[in-house]
C-alpha cells in the first residue's frame, strides 16, 4: 500500500486562544516527533487530515508528512477528540522507520451471526475489545476480525484460534479467549426457611383480621346512624 502524503504547516502560535482560532480555520493542531528530532509544532488541514486516517489502514496508516519541503514517515500515535461530536482535536505525529517494528493498539471486531447461541438464547459475550500488536509500519492492520459463526454457548474463540495478519504478533496469551458463549441467565427465587414462610402466614393472618375489624366497626357506625334518624 502507498503511503499517504499529508502536507503540515510548521510555526503555527500555541496556546488555548491561538488554539482555538486555528481550528475555527478549518485546521487541527499538531505534534511531530520521534527518530532524534526536536518536537515540532504544526497545523493539518482537518479534511486531509480526516481523508488519511479513512482508508483502508484507518489510524494507524503510513503517512509521508511535508514538513518545510522535507518528507517524515511517521504514523499517527495519539489523537485527542471532541467528548460529544468526535471529531479530532489534536494529533500526535510520530517519526518511524520502514523496517522498525512497532506498538499499536487495534481494535478487536466480530463479524458473522452466532445463531446457534442466539437460537438457544444465549449471549455473546466479546471478551477483548482491542488488541496490543508489533508488526512494522506497513504492516500494522486496522483491526482484528474474529468470525463467530461456529460459536456456541459454553465455547470460546481465543487468541490461537485465528490468524493474525502476516508479520504482526500480539501481546495477549494465546489461551486468553476473545469471545465466548455464554448461557442464558436464569434467575432463582430464593427458598424460604421454615421460619420464613411461618412468618409471612402470620402476617398475612393479622392482615386479614384488620380488615375484618375494620369491616366490623364500619358496621357498626351506620347501625349508630340509621339509629339516630
């Protein structure tokens, strides 16, 4: 796959007030560093910006950054989003090389229909979320795909199960499950003890008598009236 050229603008002013000002022109702040150079402030157009980071590598694709007429391979290492509209707000550029191999984190993502769990009424229950890898820069995927077409409840699909992408290995144990199926939940009523169910009689007698007493003495208030008149 190509490298994606992104172009980056060098000198730009930092703090809050300056900060805001540039995004309010269409530009997101910046940071690159990495391989002995000093870090270096810069604004990325947010479209261009938002374009390299959706092809098919997502985040962690291979970018040719122009920095002042030079050319930095370098990946994107941190980025920083808008709580409510997730869109970028800053972003960290690191400087890497071809051949160097990396630490990235890439989400883990489950695709086919588990219809045997779910014709039992059962749950999937996806026990990973992300994967920490090391592959080169060039090699880093965008995500790890696990199919759990074949799950079924009380199995589970672990690490030495699939196939990682080739050159890229993981951090996880490869007895460690990624998803699993789980049975349905079944919830018990709690057995009463003797003295328990003795006691709710009981109440529920005295209950009762309450009532017939309350009856009785309503009873009793309309003869007293019907006597008056």
């Amino acid at each position: 796959m190509p490298d994606i050229t992104l172009a980056a603008q060098t000198g730009r002013a930092t703090g809050s007030a300056a900060t805001g000002r540039l995004r309010a022109t269409g530009k997101i702040p910046a940071v690159l560093y990495g391989h002995g150079i000093e870090p270096v402030s810069l604004a990325i157009d947010a479209r261009d910006l938002r374009t390299a980071l959706t092809t098919e590598a997502g985040v962690n694709a291979l970018l040719s950054l122009e920095v002042d007429g030079q050319e930095h391979l370098a990946i994107a290492r941190q980025l920083q989003r808008d709580p409510v509209r997730h869109f970028v707000t800053h972003i960290d550029f690191q400087v890497v090389s071809r051949d160097e191999v990396l630490r990235a984190e890439v989400p883990v993502t489950l695709v086919g229909e588990a219809e045997t769990v779910d014709r039992e009424g059962g749950v999937v229950s996806q026990e990973q979320f992300s994967l920490v890898i090391h592959a080169t820069p060039d090699r880093i995927p965008r995500e790890v795909e696990v199919d759990i077409t074949n799950l079924e409840i009380g199995s589970s699909i672990r690490l030495s199960d699939i196939t990682l992408p080739e050159g890229v290995t993981a951090d996880l144990d490869p007895e460690a499950p990624l998803v699993t199926g789980q049975a349905p939940t079944v919830v018990e009523e709690p057995e009463l003890t003797e003295e328990q169910e003795a006691a709710l009689v009981a109440a529920a007698g005295e209950e009762g008598a309450e009532g017939e007493g309350s009856g009785a003495a309503e009873s009793g208030d309309e003869a007293e009236g019907q006597g008056e008149d």
